[in-house]
C-alpha cells in the first residue's frame, strides 16, 4: 500500500536585483551569487554598482562623510534593502590589498548584505561576530579570509 509523501518545504525565493551604472562593473550574475550566499530567505534587495560622484554624494547624504566609500548599506526592514558599492573605491582597495577584484567585491558584497541583516562593526564583539560570518559565507564561495590577507600585508 502507498504511503502518503509528506510535501516538501521549500524556502521563500529571494529577489535580487543588480543595478551597473558602469561597464566595468563585475556582471549581475556574479554579484547576485555572492549576495544569495548572504541573504536570508525571503529577502528583496537591489545591489547598485556606481562610480565615485553618487557614492560621495550618498555618503555625504546619509554620513555625513564628504567622500566616496566602499559600500553603504540601507536597511529598510528585516528582509528589504540596497546596498550600493562604489566600484572606484573597490578596485583600488583591491589593488592595494593585493587581491582580485573579484574577491573583494564579494567580501564587499557579503559585507552590505550583513549590515541588511543587522550585523554592525560599532562595538568590538559585534565586529567580530560580523566577521566571522564574513569569513564562513566567503569560504563557502570558495574564497579566502579576508581578514587574514588584510593583516598580512601589516
């Protein structure tokens, strides 16, 4: 006699939307893989790549800080944000860091995304909680501790 299959539970799909505003720009499908690596279930989030004017100005803005960075993070609930990286910022970090492009802007990206979820780096514990986190979503990306690389070149 058949038995009954029990259903199976399936998680809320994420959305996530990349915005380019710069052909140099990793692609959207890269980007949207290291943000799904870091994104609870469920989540809508718009990543924006933009140059060094728009970041300045949102830093600026929102920071009170006259000049381009990295990445900002906007939280607007539990499961909705953007996360805007500034990609003049990024590739001479990377650069400067002796790392690829590509695995500081998924470190970057992983970063923004903890900040949606409510990871802050204000306090000493909770930066290294944040960067724990860090460290375990970018390894099962396949990339090396961020961290570990910043404080080698001290």
């Amino acid at each position: 006699m058949p038995t009954k299959s029990t259903p199976k539970k399936t998680r809320p799909r994420s959305s996530i939307i990349v915005q380019r505003t710069l052909p140099a720009a990793p692609p959207a499908a890269l980007l949207r893989r290291y943000a799904r690596a870091a994104v609870r279930p469920g989540s809508a989030v718009t990543l924006r790549v933009v140059g060094a004017a728009e970041s300045k100005r949102l830093n600026a803005g929102y920071r009170g800080k006259p000049h381009p960075t990295n990445v900002l993070a906007f939280r607007y609930d539990q499961r909705h944000g953007d996360v805007v990286l500034c990609h003049p910022v990024i590739r001479k970090e990377a650069k400067a860091q002796r790392k690829a492009l590509a695995a500081h802007y998924a470190h970057l990206v992983v970063h923004g995304i903890l900040h949606l979820r409510g990871h802050d780096h204000a306090r000493r514990h909770d930066a290294v909680r944040m960067e724990r986190a860090e460290i375990r979503i970018l390894r099962r990306l396949g990339f090396a501790d961020p961290y570990a690389e910043i404080a080698a070149l001290k």
